[in-house]
C-alpha cells in the first residue's frame, strides 16, 4: 500500500487494514510505501506501539504466532522517481504541494500494472507534478476538497490550509494530462446538510451554502476544461479498468 503522506485522515484505517490481515491469516509482510516518517509511525503503532495490548493479546495463539510476520510491514520510505517495481507493477513517485516538505512530503504517484496506469494525487495543490505522473493514464483519482466559493473563503478567513485542488482546477489537470478517465474524490463536507456537521464547520466554511446542490457545481467546473469520462467518488467504490 502507499501512504501519500502521514495526516490522520489518510492513515487511520491502516492498523485496521494490518490488524485484520493478521486475523485473517495473511501469510507474508504488508509493502508499505511512503514518506520519510513512515517508519517511525509503523513502529509506534503495533508490537512496541499504540496497539501493543492488542498484540500481546492475541499473539500468544498458535495460529497468531504462525504468521506473525503480517504484523510486521516492510516500509520503504520514498523520494521522487521510482518508488516500487516487481514483475507485477511499477510505482513512480513525486512530489505534490499540500504542506512544508519540512512538517511531512507529500506525494502523488503514478502505478503502472496489467498494461494499465492509474495516477492518484493525494491531497495537493494543483501542480505540474500530477500533470506529468498522470500523463495519458486511464484512470486519474485526484483529490478535490472544496469548490471554487469554498477555497476562496478559506483563503480569505486564513481558516485552516487551503493547499487544495478547485474544481476549476482538477478539470485543466485532467485536460492537459490526458487522462481517460477522472475520479474526483477527498470531498470537505461540503455537500452535507446535517445539523451536527455544519455546527462543527461553522469556522471554516460558508455554511448557509452547504449542501447536495455543491456537487453539481463542481461537474460543472470540472467540465469547463475536461470533457472525458466522470464518475464523483465515493465510499466503498470499486472501479474496473
């Protein structure tokens, strides 16, 4: 797996993801991939870390104890160019711009697999780097945190980053890169009309303006510039190439 970058929104699900693995009998090493700091956050984490209890629970069953070794992932720690490469794939890398290179880096990357290529950019702002890893790629899923009336909002409160990829934007990207086909995903909340949510949002969004009708909005910037094919992600999608 690739972690693009170490913020909780995109790492949380990864105890899970190895924790389960180990419970379901994975017989090998989980490859993670990700940026420096990876390492130091896998070891906090499982047999010496944060979920030390639930391992010294478990791992004294002898089927636990026989693949012991799915708790143990192997960590690469990437820099730009060639992440990952075995007979079944390859995994190039670079960066893309969301927060300081000296909080974490933050990458986007570019697999190559079974005669396809996928692009996926993480959280960033729009950059040349996304353009080039997803170059002619059949499928780009490319964040697209708020829309256009949102990122200026929070540019012009100094609420929150704002190091997000508009609507408007992700559409140039998939335009000039190529691509066969566009997944926008990583959507801020925006289009929720829930009470609760919209009172926690209250500082950083326009909140009247929230809502489902957002993402019709946002189609329709994406479509200024790109007129591919256009599926909005969502949770628990699968997607065929």
């Amino acid at each position: 797996m690739f972690l693009t970058h170490l913020h909780h929104d995109h790492v949380c699900d990864f105890p899970l993801f190895v924790i389960t693995g180990w419970m379901w009998d994975r017989a090998d090493a989980p490859v993670v991939i990700g940026p420096p700091g990876t390492a130091h956050f896998c070891r906090h984490l499982f047999e010496d870390g944060a979920f030390k209890a639930d391992f010294e629970a478990r791992s004294h069953y002898p089927r636990r104890k026989a693949n012991v070794v799915a708790m143990r992932p192997k960590v690469i720690e990437c820099r730009p160019g060639l992440a990952y490469e075995d007979e079944h794939a390859k995994i190039r890398c670079d960066w893309v711009e969301h927060i300081p290179r000296e909080i974490t880096q933050c990458f986007g990357l570019r697999l190559e697999a079974e005669g396809k290529v996928l692009a996926f950019s993480g959280d960033t702002a729009p950059c040349e780097a996304m353009v080039t890893l997803a170059q002619g790629a059949d499928l780009l899923i490319h964040e697209c945190t708020f829309p256009e009336s949102f990122i200026e909002h929070r540019k012009k409160t100094g609420v929150g980053i704002f190091a997000h990829t508009s609507p408007t934007e992700l559409g140039r990207i998939a335009s000039r890169a190529g691509v066969k086909r566009l997944v926008p995903t990583h959507f801020g909340h925006f289009d929720c009309a829930s009470p609760l949510i919209k009172r926690v949002a209250e500082h950083h969004f326009p909140v009247e303006q929230m809502g489902p009708q957002l993402m019709d909005e946002v189609v329709r910037d994406i479509r200024k510039h790109y007129g591919g094919p256009l599926q909005l992600a969502a949770d628990l999608l699968r997607i065929d190439l």
